[in-house]
C-alpha cells in the first residue's frame, strides 16, 4: 500500500510536471527544488511538452510481478528536446522497432495496478513514435 | 412551446479533439475463430486498445487535442465531464484523473456520464446548458470508452474503443456554434450490462426497430421539424454508428445524402466506438469543414434514447483545425493483430 506516494506523485507522473529554474532557467525533471545546474533554489513548477528522442532502449521479457501484465515492453533513456533526460517504457510500437534518435512524444497510459484488480489503477507517462500527421501544424 | 434546448447565452464548440488506439483487430478474423470465416460481416475491423489503454488514457489524449486547437488555460474548464460504459472504476471517478491529467483541478466538476453509447452527447448537452446559463464560461465534454463484447457474440464484431473531446464555450470564441439540441428518451431495454458482469446482454433484433431507429429517427425529425429545416440544409451529418449498415439506413430515410455522411461514418473501419462512436464522427466532419457548413448530429444510446445537435462552423475553425492530430490521422496509424493477441490485452484469458 503506498497510495501516499502516488498521490503525492501524480502531477509529475500524469502531465510531466517538473520546474524550471528561475535563476538559470534549466528545466528539471523530476521536480527537486534545487537547480543541479546553477545550485539556487527552483520551486517553480513547469509542464514539459514532452517531445524527444530515444537514446537508448531495452526490453523487458521478465517483468517484475506488477508489469508483467503488459510484458514484454520497451524502456528507454529519453532525452527530452526541453533537457532533462529520463526513463520511460515505450508505447504503441506496433511493428516500429526502436533506434537512437527515434522521435518520440509522451502519453498518459497505464502504468500498472496495485494490489492486482483490487487496488489503485496506476497512471503516467510513456512515451510513443511521434504519430504521424497529414496537415501540419 | 418546443422541445428544443436552446442556451440563454450562444454557446459552441471551441475546441474538438479525438483519440482512436493504433491496433486493428479485422472482423474476419473474428469470423475465423467462430464461425469458419462464414456470414456476413457488419463492418471492416475495429480499433482495439493496447494492453495500457483505458477510458481515462483515451479521454485524456482526446482532451489535449481539444484543448491545444482551444488554445484556453485548462485551469479556465469548470467542468471535465467524461460519458463512458467503461469507466476503469465502479467507484472513483473518471473526471477526476482526465481533470488532473490535463491540469484542470481544483476548481472545476469532474463528474462521470453513463447512458450506454449516448453518455458523450448527454455530457455535451450539458456543457452547452452550463455554459449557456453563464455559470461557467468553459466546460469539457468527452464521451470515450473500450466496449466489450461477449466472445462470439455479434457484438464482438464491432465493440471497439476510442474517444472524442469538446470544449465548450461561448459562441464568439468557437469554432462552431451551437444552434440548438432536442433529446428523445423512452424506457426500452434493448441492451445493458447489470453490476459485476464482464459482457452486456441485448435483445437481438429488439436493438434495430423499437430501439435505435425508434429514437434516432425521432429526434431527427422533431430536431428538423423544430428547427424548421431538411436534410438538404445541412453541409454534413453523423449519427450513432453501432455498425455500417444502421447509420447509413436512418441518413437516407431521412434524405441525406452519402456526400453528406460519408465523411462522418467511421464504423467500418473503427468499429462502434460507443459513446464516441458519432462525436468521433463529428470531429472527422469538423476536420474537413468549412465556415458557413452547417451539422447535424444525432446520437444513440440503448435503453434508450438520443440526442439532436446541431452547429454551424465558423472561421475560427481555419486556424485551430492544424493545431492537433486530424481525426484521420489516428486511423491511417494501423496495425492488425489476431485473435489471440486481442483475447490476451483484453483480459479475456483466465491466468489463476
């Protein structure tokens, strides 16, 4: 049971919350209040975009006990185009195998549930192949 | 006196956006496993969520989409209103994690619609009402779901998932103005799911006359006969598309003609999306308009009624339109699976 912590987690896991740095501003992610860049104090809070592109990947066909519902997937090392780097499991691959560089943008999936079908349903950030579009923005 | 809903304000659409899962599962694949690829088929294939798909991720993508071409704060939403038949939770709503998720909370209702395939319009319907009596000036509506279908029953051909998102606002912010809505609701149990079962039950050709063309050619003609005006008025119109052949049935005998639908009949190639199925519709027609073209939308749900809507697009829609995913777009995104692949995400398998 730690329906505390993904409580108090769910703004950085649903929209990719972060902050960014009023003295420098880097952006950060995960938010830690204070600017590894720079060393001041950065509280203020920052939603990324969340493009990027993958730097590396490997995949899960052991999964832990929670994710092995959804096993195999992809995690990835992601650089994020706004800075930070992070770690995420891919998405909506279909038939695209992941290669360095890969562009890809986040979604809200389902992460895993707790306590199998009795607990909390576990929501946050993955990332998928940047769908493609007809009309430009 | 009239049956026509109309807002003391103007009100419109000024945002819209959908969201449809990559994954395809063919209808004769469905055939195949039980009944030796024999008997017709009611539509093409379907869009099957991934294993890490739900109500709350599909309602959650359609609402980014709303909210990037209604360039608003989200914060600005005093109502995140999802309709579905498959909301995640049996308690705990759904509008809350779609309202944290898009950065909405705390100040906004974040309730959850259910009237089977017509819990996105009735949210809709009440947006307009929240919207057009000044109580709020931005209101979202959603209508998504991941329908089941009992394995081998003629349901399973078409339950599919998928989802559309609409901010509502006032008229002179939209891209497309409400003109006015009319509901049509009788008690008539066509279809349904009671607490605790996994796969609805329906009443086979009970769902056709009494039930969907009952109610949705009722609301259309009181809509039109209210509204004082004909199929030949309209530039598009979506109805309720539980399968190819329905929709296509009621357009005509209303005289629409298959340049008027075409655009916004997703079914044979989607499947039923439920409470999406005709406000996907809707955003595929909304894709493609032009100011001036006017659009008439009738929904279905079982048990049963339908609601009349209809909108005329303005210029604002030349500019919000690239501003995210074409509905289109989602559905050129394709890859089939199998049977048994749509038998293991959808949690058909008994593992323990």
């Amino acid at each position: 049971m730690e329906i505390s912590r993904h409580w108090r987690l769910r703004k950085q896991r649903y929209a990719l919350e972060g902050e960014v740095c009023p003295h420098c501003g880097a952006k950060l992610f995960p938010p830690r209040d204070v600017c590894p860049h720079c060393g001041l104090e950065a509280k203020q809070t920052y939603t990324f975009v969340g493009t990027g592109t993958v730097v590396s990947w490997t995949t899960a066909r052991q999964a832990p006990e929670a994710f092995a519902e959804q096993a195999p997937y992809v995690v990835a090392l992601i650089q994020l185009d706004e800075g930070p780097k992070l770690t995420a499991q891919l998405t909506d691959l279909g038939d695209t195998e992941p290669y360095p560089g890969m562009p890809v943008e986040m979604v809200t999936r389902k992460l895993r549930s707790d306590r199998e079908e009795r607990g909390l349903i576990l929501y946050g950030y993955k990332f998928r192949p940047v769908l493609e579009r007809a009309l430009a923005e | 006196m009239t049956e026509l809903l109309r807002p003391e304000r103007p009100v419109g659409i000024v945002g819209y956006g959908a969201y449809i899962p990559r994954y395809r599962l063919p209808a004769r694949e469905i055939a195949r496993i039980w009944t030796e690829g024999k008997g017709g088929l009611p539509i093409r294939e379907k869009a099957v969520p991934g294993p890490d798909e739900d109500t709350v991720t599909i309602a959650t993508e359609a609402a980014r989409n709303a909210l990037a071409r209604a360039q608003i704060d989200p914060a600005d939403l005093r109502a995140v209103w999802v309709g579905s038949e498959s909301h995640p939770y049996a308690v705990k709503p759904t509008g809350t994690i779609v309202a944290e998720a898009l950065g909405a909370t705390p100040y906004t209702q974040a309730g959850d619609w259910e009237f089977a395939c017509k819990a996105g319009t009735e949210a809709m319907v009440a947006a307009f009402g929240l919207v057009g009596s000044r109580m709020a000036d931005y209101a979202l509506a959603i209508g998504a779901d991941t329908a089941q279908g009992r394995p081998g029953d003629a349901l399973e051909y078409t339950a599919a998932a998928g989802g559309a998102a609409f901010v509502v606002g006032p008229a002179e912010n939209s891209l497309a103005v409400l003109e006015a809505t009319l509901s049509f609701v009788t008690d008539t149990p066509d279809f349904w799911r009671r607490a605790h079962q996994h796969y609805p039950e329906h009443g086979v050709r009970f769902t056709g006359e009494p039930a969907y063309f009952h109610h949705i050619g009722n609301a259309a003609r009181a809509f039109l006969e209210a509204t004082g005006t004909t199929a030949a008025d309209y530039a598009y119109a979506v109805f309720h598309q539980p399968n190819a052949k329905f929709p296509q049935r009621i357009a005509k005998s209303l005289g629409f003609t298959e340049e008027q639908t075409e655009v916004g009949l997703l079914s044979p190639v989607i499947g039923n999306t439920y409470s999406g199925a005709a406000i996907v519709g809707l955003t595929a027609i909304l894709d493609v308009a032009q100011p001036g073209d006017r659009i008439l939308v009738v929904s279905f749900g079982s048990g049963a009624g339908s609601d009349a809507m209809a909108f005329t697009v303005t210029e604002a829609i030349l500019e919000r339109r690239p501003l995210a995913p074409a509905t289109q777009d989602y559905i050129r995104r394709r890859t089939e699976i199998d049977y048994a692949t749509y038998t293991r995400w959808r949690g058909k398998l008994v593992l323990k």
